[in-house]
C-alpha cells in the first residue's frame, strides 16, 4: 500500500508540473502587421480573463504562412486577408477552416503634408515617394494597388512607389517622413501611439476588395490547443469584437 501512495505521489506531481510547464508557456499568436496596435490590448484582455500567457509575433501575412508552412511553433495565426489561412487549412496545418474575425479598413496617411489630403495629391510634382506595403505578402498592400488602378494613376505614380515589406515597415516609412504620404491600416492612425501625428482620410470602400481578415488554429503545437480555442472563441466574442471596433475595425 505504501509503495502504491509513493507511485500515485509521483505520477500526481508529473503531471502537476507538466500542466504547470504548459500554463507557463505563453500562446505565440502569429500576428499580421495591421494589427500591431490592436492586438496588445487583446492579448492583455484574454489573459486577464482566462490567466493564460500570450505573446504576438509581428509580420506580413505572407511571411507568418511561410514560416507556419515550415513548422514555426504559432498556436494562431490572425491574417489580414482570408488567402493565407484557407492555403493553411487545405494543406491540413489547422484545426478548422478560417473565420472572418473582422474587416479592416484602408487610409491614406501623411504626417508631412501641410494642406488638404486627399488622393488627388499623389500625382502633384512636390511627392516624391508613396509608401505601402508589398502587394504580393500584405494584404493591405494589394488593396491599395487596387485603388491606384482603379483610379487609373498607377502608370503615372508608379516611380513614386516604395514598398515596405509590412504594414509595420511602411508605417515607419510614413512617420520618419522617407515618403510623404502612403497607405495604411485605420487601426494605425487611429491608436494611441499614432493618432496625434499627422493628417489621414478613409478610402472609399469600394475601390477595393472588403479586407477579410481571418483567424485559424495551427496544429503544430498539440498541448496548446485547448487554450488556443479559447483564444480563437476571445477574439469571436463581443469583448473581442469590441476592443478590435476601438481600433477602427
């Protein structure tokens, strides 16, 4: 009998500090630039509520699917668009097929430029450089290469152009005034850190493609994907969606 308590003691205290080690590692959410802002506030929401770690990785889109693609440890992935997530499913790296969690929105952003803004500025002789983001890996990127197509500018702008490899890279472009203008997330210019800088206007929505931007749960990381449902659930949840409506989605 004695032997048997020692046995069920040890057995109960690995498996207490293996849960303890799995509640210790924080959930990696592979986060698209866009939400640089957002997500913070998210994050800090989820863990308040559930007491579950979490940490953001930052980039494109397309960079997050390359390297989930190779079996970067991410728990989810919130993408810009819906592309990068249903290529993750179709190969069979998520639990389920991506959810539309929120629509961003396009602006046009300068923290240079004195007078009006307005689209119609970015064919004048005094800019120089138009920042966005690249067109082939963020989603953002390739909306704003709608717009300048569908207003028929493209040929005449298009030496003008600088591609920043993110959201995130093109913001800095903006703000160290490398480019006087560019195109952005709403969520950027609308945040805390940002919203004093500069002037901005909304693009019409329909000169592009609704972004759809779209949340999975990656399978390479079985021991978290409890608590990365329950993150998948959080983003979906009016709390969630509240906190993202602050940020202009």
């Amino acid at each position: 009998m004695r032997k048997y308590l020692i046995l069920l003691s040890i057995i109960v205290s690995i498996f207490v500090s293996n849960c303890n080690d799995n509640i210790s590692q924080p959930l990696l959410i592979a986060t698209a630039a866009n939400m640089q802002f957002a997500v913070p506030p998210l994050l800090k929401a989820f863990t308040e509520t559930t007491g579950i770690p979490c940490e953001a990785i930052i980039s494109s889109s397309g960079k997050l699917t390359a390297q989930i693609k190779s079996g970067a440890p991410y728990d989810v992935f919130l993408s810009a668009d819906m592309k990068y997530p249903e290529a993750l499913y179709q190969e069979g790296l998520t639990l389920n097929a991506p959810k539309i969690y929120t629509y961003g929105t396009l602006v046009l952003w300068s923290t240079s430029i004195p007078n009006t803004l307005n689209l119609e500025v970015l064919s004048s002789p005094s800019i120089q450089h138009i920042a966005l983001a690249n067109p082939k890996t963020a989603p953002y990127g390739k909306s704003a290469m709608e717009v300048l197509q569908g207003l028929n500018i493209l040929p005449t702008i298009k030496d003008k152009l600088v591609f920043g490899e993110s959201i995130a890279q093109t913001n800095q472009f903006i703000t160290s005034q490398v480019a006087e203008i560019g195109f952005t997330a709403k969520s950027v210019v609308v945040s805390s850190n940002i919203k004093e800088q500069g002037q901005w206007i909304s693009i019409d929505t329909t000169l592009y493609t609704p972004i759809e931007q779209g949340i999975v749960v990656i399978k390479n990381t079985p021991n978290k994907q409890q608590e990365a449902q329950q993150f998948y659930d959080f983003i979906l949840s009016k709390k969630g969606q509240v906190i993202l409506e602050e940020y202009g989605y």
